[in-house]
C-alpha cells in the first residue's frame, strides 16, 4: 500500500512526524532521517527533538474494542481485555476499507505471509524441534496452547449468539496473526492513562520504529497522545530506532521474533511451581515481609543474569571461599528459595534474614549455614538438570547444511539462543562449583551424616549408633535419608 494514504491519514488526525524524517519501506516498515536532509539534533527546543506524536483517537485498545457490538457478546464471559482486544483486531482486519483503521493496518505485516513473522509460535515443527529442552521451547508451546484456548472457546461463545454471521474468516491463523501484532508492537496500557485499562495499546507511528538497546529517547502519555522524543544526535540517513528496554533473548524470539547476536547480558529464566509459590507467599505473609517494591513481579517469574562487563569464570577464578559470582539472580530469587527449602526447625524460629535483598552469592565460613548451602546444592542441581535437557536434544538437530533457505533465520534464532543459554548454565555452574568445593573439602564446616556415624569421636560413635538404631530403625545413612531422618540424627548427635 503507499505510504501517502497512511501519513494522509495519520497527519489529517492529528498525528506529527518530525519534517527531517521519512517512513521507509525495507523488509518492513520503519523510520529513518531524510538522506538529503539535516540531522536531528536535540536541543532546548522540545520540537527539535520530538520525533513522532500520535493522538488517542488513532490508538486501537480496549477502549475501542468494548464499543463493538459484535464482541459486547463476550462481555461477563471471563475473557480478559486482551482477548476481546485481539478479536477486535480481527474483526477491523476483516471490515477492510469499512474500517477507520484500514490505511494503518494495510501498513502491517499481512496475515498471509506467514513466513514472514519469526516468534515460534509461527514454526513449523521441525523448526521448534530446535528448541526443545529449553525454556523458550516450554514458553512457546504452554503460549500456543493458551492462545488457542482463548480462541476456539470466544468464537464458540461469538458463533451460538449470532447464528446468522458466517464466521468461516475467523481462522485460528487470524487470531495468532491478531495476538502477534500485540506481542511485537503494542505499548503499555499506561499510554492512555486510564485506570479501567489493563491490556496492551496499538500506537500508529510510534510502533514503526524498530528495536536498539543502545538508543536514547524518551516516551511521554499526555492526555492528549503519545510522544517519542531522541535524546541523542541522529545523522541524514540513519534510521531511528525506539528502546523497548533491556529484554532477554527469549523474550526478544517469544514476542518479536528477533534476537540479539552478543548474548552477554542475556539471562536464564527460572522459577516455582504453583503449589511452592503459594507456600511462599502465604510465609512471606505470615512474617509481614513487604512485597510493594518494584521488582515484585510474583514468585513464580525470576532469573539469572549474566554480566557482560565482568570475565567470565573459570575453574581456578573461583576457588576462593568467600568471592562474589559474577552471575546474579532477580530480587527476591534467593529470599524465596531460602524459604522455599527451610526445615522445620528453621520454620519455627521464623526463617533466615541472609538473603534478604541477595542478588548473589556470597559463601565463606563465617557465614555458612544449612538452609544457605541447601539453596546452592538446590539451585546447582536445578541448572546442571537445565543443561542435562538442551544437551539431551542436540543430537536430534538437523544438520545446518540440510537447512532451507526460507527456515535459516529461524534457526538462526533458535542456535543463539541455545548456544547463549548454555554459556551461561556452564558459567554458573563453574562458579557454584567452585565455591562449594572448599567447603565441602573442610570437615570442620559441613557435618555430613555418614561421618557422624562411622568417623565421629570414637567415644562416642558406639552410643551414638545404638541410639540411631533405636530411633530409626537403622544405621545405614541411605536408608535414614531415605526415611527423612537425618533431621533427627542431626539433632541427636
């Protein structure tokens, strides 16, 4: 579609593209500075520096989507703002010119070129083969799945209540078409300010400008629209990129079908299930420990972050007892594990305070404890199982020679993810082993149970077994672990 209906429409509604700037088509579309032209140079003058503005009115969100009629049909039937939304976007698809969004979504990638969108939830089998055994493997098949719950159970709802309606056009292709456009290109709902708000927003304009890290701008909702401003100088010709903020490979392929090739600050997702958070919160409650701050997003979603500025570790590096990880994890992420793993003993006296607010892991002597040395055991065998399962894979992957043209992107995404998510596993793994080694070597920090009953004080070790023996019925160490005893040979002892 030419460019000049959409910026007839989107200019004649109040929308603003800086006069030094132009829509370009290339693979997609996005912005870029004029090649004749000058460069944008911010300065005092806030118009120098903004760089597109778009109006409520031009917006596509819940606000419109609860004004159609054929979707009041859903209201009171439990389906969230974002999936009437989708739905929405479908039936604005399906109006073609009727629709007053018709100049702005001809600008999207079209539903039929479905090669052309690159989040797994677009591949094809033997393309997710490449992920499986990783996070981002789980993800996108638990997302697909929800997705096509959300789906075939609206349009049953939609299909009893309008008999009438052919609805052959309302393909699951169309609604994962329709969710695509919201993962990849859609804002906060804080950009319409409205408290009733709770999904994602459509912003014309403003969602054509593509993804960089390094680029430095600022976003402004006024009750009016939404503003991009540059903070920096942009040169004739380059193009003018929006900042989604700081994302995780996974969450880059997930949600926009892209990935950053330097995975140095990537991260490893981890977490809890359902049945472990709802004991965490329920402690965390008990013993009033505030969950306002920001970085409180729930126990179930953490991870583990690999600092790039930092070497990365080796064998010898990590020796010392006592050194800081390299590798830190989200806030919260060791305060709930130590909960997580706290014996009863350690329940009753109301848990530990040592990782309150830890992003890492600090293991000497001086400091050491059973509920500590349990969280790095835990934590190491649950990143060694992670590793366990990528690798368990790899042997199945197709050769990258045998790859098609039209799939090498996608593998692509998929090899710098698992190869990321590896180098990272490995390094982890190399600094936990590192500082558990010393420790464990130092029988005058651990007590293990089998030296309590076969290497103890010899004055002692015979009364000590007897007593075992009577209370547990055996002497045997695996057999007392494997009855959850040690608990009780440890206190005895």
């Amino acid at each position: 579609m030419d460019l000049t209906t959409f910026l007839d429409w989107f200019t004649s509604n109040g929308g603003f593209i800086n006069p030094l700037a132009e829509l370009h088509h290339s693979d997609g579309y996005h912005l870029r500075v004029k090649l004749d032209g000058k460069s944008i140079v911010p300065d005092e003058d806030e118009s120098a520096s903004k760089i597109i503005f778009c109006p409520h009115k031009l917006t596509i969100s819940f606000l419109n989507a609860r004004k159609s009629l054929l979707l009041q049909r859903l209201k009171g039937k439990g389906f969230s703002q974002t999936i009437v939304l989708r739905l929405f976007l479908i039936e604005q698809h399906l109006l073609g010119t009727q629709s007053f969004w018709y100049p702005y979504i001809k600008c999207l990638p079209s539903p039929e070129c479905k090669r052309g969108f690159h989040t797994p939830m677009w591949w094809e089998a033997d393309e997710l083969a490449w992920l499986k055994g990783t996070n981002l493997g789980r993800a996108a098949a638990e997302r697909e799945k929800g997705w096509q719950n959300e789906f075939h159970s609206a349009l049953k709802i939609l299909r009893n209540q309008n008999e009438q309606k052919t609805w052959d056009k309302w393909t699951w292709d169309l609604y994962l078409w329709a969710a695509t456009m919201l993962s990849s290109r859609s804002f906060t709902a804080s950009a319409l300010s409205d408290p009733t708000i709770d999904s994602p927003v459509l912003i014309p304009g403003l969602d054509m400008l593509n993804h960089s890290e390094s680029a430095k701008v600022d976003w402004e909702f006024g009750s009016d629209g939404s503003i991009i401003k540059t903070e920096e100088v942009i040169e004739a010709g380059k193009e003018i990129f929006n900042n989604y903020g700081p994302k995780s490979n996974a969450e880059l392929i997930i949600g926009y079908g892209f990935c950053k090739s330097d995975t140095g600050g990537d991260t490893i997702d981890l977490g809890f299930n359902a049945a472990t958070s709802k004991a965490i919160r329920s402690l965390r409650e008990q013993r009033h420990i505030s969950e306002s701050d920001d970085s409180w997003d729930g126990v179930e979603q953490h991870c583990v972050y690999f600092d790039s500025s930092r070497p990365s570790p080796t064998a010898e590096s990590t020796k010392k007892v006592g050194s800081r990880m390299a590798h830190t994890y989200s806030p919260r992420f060791l305060e709930n594990f130590s909960i997580a793993v706290e014996n009863k003993r350690e329940r009753d006296r109301g848990g530990f305070i040592w990782a309150r607010f830890q992003d890492s892991f600090k293991v000497g002597s001086e400091d050491l404890c059973r509920n500590k040395l349990h969280v790095v055991t835990a934590i190491y065998m649950l990143l060694e199982n992670t590793v366990s399962s990528i690798l368990e894979n790899t042997t199945t992957l197709q050769d990258p020679n045998s790859i098609t043209p039209s799939s090498r992107y996608r593998y692509q995404l998929a090899s710098t993810y698992r190869s990321g998510q590896l180098a990272i596993l490995t390094g982890v793994l190399i600094e936990l082993r590192g500082m558990l080694q010393p420790l464990l070597n130092d029988q005058s920090l651990i007590l293990r149970l089998d030296y309590t009953l076969n290497d103890g004080p010899k004055a002692l070790r015979k009364d000590f077994r007897s007593l075992i023996h009577v209370a547990l019925g055996s002497r045997d160490p695996v057999k007392i672990q494997e009855r959850g005893g040690e608990e009780c040979a440890f206190a005895l002892w």
